[in-house]
C-alpha cells in the first residue's frame, strides 16, 4: 500500500504553480467580504483543462470575486466567453474589477445576477465546454441536471468542495451539504455517460465527461 502524501508535500503541490499579483488581488477581495475562492491547486486544474479542451465557452456557477474566473479565462481561447453567475452584484463587481485589472473585458467576462437555478435554464443546450460550479452545496444535484444539458459532447463538469472539509470520507456525518455532494459523487461516479475523476486538490475537485 502506498504511503500518504506528506503535509508538506501535498501543500508543495498545491501551490506549484504559483499565482500573481492579479490573482493575489482578486484573492484578497474575497477574505475581505467572506468568500472562499477555489485554491491555487483547483485554480490551476481549471486553468490546464480549459487549455486542453481548447475551451471557448464556460458557464461558472458562483463568481465570488474572480479567482476562479480568472483561472478559466486564461486558459481559454482568446475569443472564448466565460458566462458566469452570483447571487450577489456586490461580489459580481468585485469580479469584474478583477477581470478587469487582468485585461479581460465585458465581451470575455459575462456577468450574470441572479440564481443559479433561474438562470442556467436559460443558456442554450449542448453549447459549453465546461461547467464550473461553486455555489450552494445543497443545489449540487440540481446544477448537476443542468450542467449535463448545458454541455456539449466532450464537454467536462467540474464541482469544487467535492470534499466539503475532510466530511465527505468521513460516513458519521451526515448534515444536509456533506450528504448532498457525498450522493453526487456517487452519482457521478455510477453514471454510464460520464467518465469521472475526484482529485485531491484543494477541498477536492470533482470532474466529470460527458459523452
């Protein structure tokens, strides 16, 4: 059996690849109004999947203030747009700060208010190439629905908290957010359509293709 990964290590991988100051910025505008951005690992992973799949359409469902928008946009295609939707505008302007100091304008960085479940029905089926959804826990299923419509084949649904804070392994805990994203992994994992991946970064990052 294989020996667990060190504290260090897996802090070392974490931040292997390391954010700048725009990154650091829109990061510091999240601590100060009590957002939790996905970490440098999960940020990174977005950013490699977005370039792998060539990504020119994205839907992001929590915009918090950019880290993860940011992400995303830089490694999309240059004409890619990302459509990205928060609940709250005040965080929202936060993001478009963000994107802006990064250099990406309104035509790459779509800013949507509202909820999630309002306005995702909304975008056209079969048209996006990610889906990156970091909202509310207890709606993951929900989003889960809409992401697989909102896809194209090929296409790659990303959750992060798919750990939710060392609860998820743990079967004793069974509050309504810890046992919403344990079912959609495992939902997840027993769909025959999708080809499934929990990776270990951050507070875990649940990827699934669609085919």
């Amino acid at each position: 059996m294989t020996s667990p990964v060190s504290t260090a290590s897996w802090t070392y991988a974490d931040e292997f690849v390391a954010e700048d100051d725009l990154l650091a910025a829109a990061r510091s505008r999240a601590e100060e109004v009590g957002v939790a951005p996905i970490g440098p690992g999960g940020g990174a992973t977005l950013r490699f999947l977005a370039s792998v799949l060539d990504a020119k359409n994205v839907v992001e469902v929590g915009t918090g203030t950019g880290v993860s928008g940011l992400w995303l946009l830089r490694g999309m295609r240059p004409d890619g747009v990302l459509t990205t939707v928060d609940i709250e505008t005040e965080h929202q302007r936060l993001a478009r700060q963000s994107f802006t100091e990064a250099g990406f304008g309104q035509r790459q960085a779509r800013c949507i208010a509202g909820a999630a479940l309002d306005v995702l029905p909304r975008l056209t089926d079969n048209h996006y190439d990610i889906v990156f959804v970091d909202g509310d826990k207890t709606e993951y299923a929900a989003y889960l629905k809409e992401a697989l419509r909102l896809l194209r084949s090929g296409g790659v649904v990303a959750f992060d908290n798919a750990l939710w804070h060392d609860r998820v392994a743990d079967p004793s805990v069974r509050d309504e957010e810890t046992a919403t994203i344990r079912e959609l992994n495992q939902q997840v994992a027993d769909n025959d359509d999708l080809i499934p991946l929990l990776l270990p970064v951050g507070d875990g990052l649940l990827l699934a293709r669609k085919s």
